[in-house]
C-alpha cells in the first residue's frame, strides 16, 4: 500500500504512511505512525498510537484528560480478522 487507508472519520490528526483507519473508527486530536491499524468502530480521541500497533474492533482509546500512547507494535482489545 502506498499511502494510508481511511474508510472512517480522521479530523486534526496526523497519519503516517502505512496507517489504516477502518470503517466507523474515529480518530481526533491524534497522531497514528506508520503501519498502525484502528480497528472497525474504535475512537481514538488525543492519542499518538505507535508504528505497527493494533487498536482491535469497538476499542476507545480517551486521551481528553491526559494524553494516552500505544507503543511500538503494541496491541490493544481482543484480536479479530478484520480483512
């Protein structure tokens, strides 16, 4: 893939090369490196979610009180094959 993926809604974030937002996620407020996938439903609200991580279906991630951070090919909620 060349580029990013979004089949969801991504407003004042930054994304990376690689990243891929799923249908219905929602990213806010948000930096998503290179390689990181938001699952099908998640909301990331300010978050710098790292190079290769994955945020699984219906995950919230809420950074309004503090900014929340994913590592580096970290994985967040239940896995699923959302191919």
């Amino acid at each position: 893939m060349d580029g990013c993926l979004v089949d969801g809604t991504v407003k004042r974030s930054i994304l990376s090369t690689e990243a891929q937002v799923r249908k219905g996620a929602v990213v806010e407020d948000s930096v998503i490196m290179s390689g990181a996938i938001i699952g099908q439903g998640a909301v990331i609200k300010r978050a710098i979610i790292g190079e290769g991580a994955v945020i699984s279906e219906g995950v919230v991630i809420d950074g309004t009180e503090e900014v929340q951070v994913v590592g580096y090919n970290e994985k967040v909620g239940v896995a699923t094959d959302e191919d």
